[in-house]
C-alpha cells in the first residue's frame, strides 16, 4: 500500500507558525507515532496528511500518490485519499445503526450492495461486534462506540489509518485492550498507520518509529529503543518514557580521585560518578538518568553522596521512590526491586549512584555524550557530528 512521507510541511493560522518545516516518514504497513505535549501540533500534522487541514507549503505522499504539494498545486480531496481516520470522541452517527455507521463511507462512493455488505459484516467481526448490527450508538459503551468507529475506518481497507489519541477517553483496563486490538487490525488490514498520542507509555508500545514534537517542530524521530535510550536533547528526554526522567544539571568535579557530579539544586549533594566520566571535569552539563538507571544504596559508604527520601510507593513488583535534592521537593525519582528497596523509609537518607544516562550541554540541551549503553548501532547513530559529541564506555 505504500508509507506515509511528508516534505517541509508548513502551517500558518493568524500570522503564526504552528508546524515548522515538519519532515517525516511512515514505514509501509508500520506505525508511526507522533508524541508531544498539547498543542505541540500533532492533530494539525495528522489533519493536513488526512487533508482535513490545508498548509501553507510542503509535500504529503499516501504510498506513491502526491495528494498535496502546494509547488505542484495539488490538493486532493480527503475522500479520495484512501484513508481511514479514527477520531478522540468516536464521532459516530447518534441517529444510525451500528451496520449504518459502518457502512456510511462505502455508501457515500456508491459501493455495490453486497459489496457493502460483505466489508461491514468483516469489519464488526474484526472488532468484536457481530450482532450489534442493528443496535444504536445510545444502547452502546464507550469502547463499545470506539470500536464502531474503528470498524468505519478499516471497513474499506485504507492504505493510511489515522488515528488522534483514539483511546484518550476510556478507562485504562479498556484503553490497553484496545490498543492491541488496535495495532492487530492495522496489521491485519496492512494500512500505515499514522497514531497521535501525547502518552509516553502508549507511544512506546505501539510505535514502529517515533517523532516527538513541540512547538510545531519535529525534535527527534527513530526507533522506540533510540528515542529512549538516546534523546537528542533534554526536551526530548523530559517528553519519553513511562515515567518522569531524572534531569539533574550541576558541575563534573574531579577531586581526590574521585569524579563527582554536584548538582544546582543541592551544592552539597556529590554524586559519585563512574571513573571513565572524568573527561567531563569542569564541564557544566545535564545528566538524564532514567529512574531504572537511578541505583540507591540503603546503606551508603563512607564516601557515597547521598539524598533523603520524600516518599515510597509500592507499585505491583516493584516500588517508587521520590528523592529531594536540598530544599526543593520531588527531584529525583527511581524504580527498584528487591535489594532492600521494601525497607526504605521517608527522610531516610540513602546513597545514590547513576547505572547509565546520556549527558547534556547545559547551555544547549543538546546530546554531548553518554555511558553505560551496550547497542553498538545506537551509539553509531545517536549524536549527530559534532567536534564536542563523544561516546563514553
């Protein structure tokens, strides 16, 4: 069916840039997910490949057609994209049918009859909706309703499916079951899929590739492990994972053998780092350290900089902990199991120590080097050139 590409995309609304020179690529039958924080300009990047939208300048391609270019003049009218498009509130007919709904689009191109039948009756079983043919949106539940509409988007079988944080609403039992009925119907059907979200965990999961964006800009696209592992930036960083990442800005210190991390929120605070990041002595720089990657010591050595415990938080098999650095409250977070991490207390004080984590310019954001990753093609592919970017054992 061919991939999803998108060319220097620009939108102007009032005099004002909310997509900036937006440039990326949706792998053939893959997912790609579009991550940020409200308003970043994620549903207008989805709505102008959808044609929904109308920009300024820059190129969309569904699979090997040009449906805009606005050099070229050409504008292609949504219904005849070919795609499938799967809204936050289901946005479904109140006064139709199940069968009604789903069939509406085939309908409107003058679909053979039994043709209609026959792609609706596959839609609902696909979605797990035989029977509710003839049943109202009213006598429906909310994932009930969703997956009416994601059988309205797949019942023509789209080269593109696009999708505006479809499970955003539901309760998450429901929201993690239809995810997977979600991405087993995009497989099934073989449609692209384009998928806005501005859930770090759900983006993880789904994902083929990511681009994360803010102010209408794309900051990074790769893979779920690349993004993760290796943020080109801070933003990018603050914006990924499951839970909040630990940015910790502060000084690289080489003293009596030692290399130490002090922090600006706590100048007290020395965090013993590994021997190979003595290179960065003197250096002014932003440590991200995942909270896995966070290691805490219940009983520190003599040596170990330490950091008191605001709260605990058993989470299933594993436990939260919320650290402060000096005065200010909730500045680190780490996950533990096992390892005396079940006997860790509030305003107890415990040493802490960084596993692995990319480092900052302080001044920039940007990735200048990293420790304790293993996968050889991300740290070919990680830092983009630069005379200061280096890649740390």
């Amino acid at each position: 069916m061919g991939g999803v590409r998108v060319q220097g995309l620009w939108k102007d609304f009032n005099g004002k840039h909310v997509l900036k020179d937006v440039s990326l690529e949706a792998p053939d039958g893959g997912c790609l997910v579009l991550l940020g924080p409200s308003g970043c300009g994620k549903s207008t990047t989805l709505r102008c490949i959808a044609g929904l939208e109308t920009p300024s300048s820059g190129e969309v391609t569904l699979g090997e057609e040009r449906v805009f270019s606005e050099k070229a003049r050409i504008d292609v009218p949504p219904r005849d994209r070919r795609i499938g498009f799967v809204f936050q509130n289901s946005a479904i007919y109140p006064h139709m049918s199940v069968y009604q709904n789903v069939a509406f689009k085939m309908r409107l191109r003058r679909t053979p009859d039994s043709d209609v039948r026959q792609s609706v009756r596959e839609a609902l079983r696909m979605v797990d909706l035989e029977g509710f043919e003839n049943r109202s949106p009213r006598e429906l539940s909310g994932g009930q309703r969703q997956r009416v509409a994601l059988a309205r988007a797949i019942v023509d079988k789209p080269r593109t499916l696009l999708c505006d944080e479809p499970l955003s609403n539901l309760d998450p039992p429901l929201r993690a079951s239809l995810r997977s009925q979600l991405i087993a119907l995009q497989q099934r059907v073989g449609s692209t899929m384009v998928y806005v979200t501005h859930d770090q965990s759900e983006a993880m999961l789904m994902a083929d590739r990511i681009a994360v964006m803010d102010k209408g800009e794309i900051l990074q696209v790769g893979t779920p492990a690349e993004i993760y592992e290796m943020p080109r930036t801070v933003a990018v960083a603050a914006l990924t994972g499951e839970l909040r990442t630990n940015l910790i800005a502060g000084e690289v210190h080489n003293a009596e053998g030692r290399t130490l991390l002090v922090p600006a929120a706590d100048p007290w605070l020395f965090i013993r780092l590994r021997d190979d990041l003595r290179s960065l002595g003197g250096e002014q720089v932003v440590f991200n350290v995942r909270p896995e990657d966070l290691e805490l010591l219940p009983v520190p050595t003599a040596d170990e900089g330490t950091a008191r415990i605001l709260a605990v938080m058993p989470r299933g098999a594993d436990y939260l902990v919320h650290l402060r650095l000096g005065e200010r409250l909730d500045q680190m977070v780490a996950t533990g199991t096992g390892g005396g991490y079940e006997k860790l207390q509030p305003g107890q004080r415990v040493g802490v120590r960084f596993r692995r984590g990319t480092i900052h310019d302080a001044s920039t954001g940007r990735l200048a080097s990293f420790f304790g990753y293993e996968h050889a093609a991300l740290k070919a592919q990680a830092i983009p050139p630069s005379p200061s970017a280096r890649a740390l054992p």
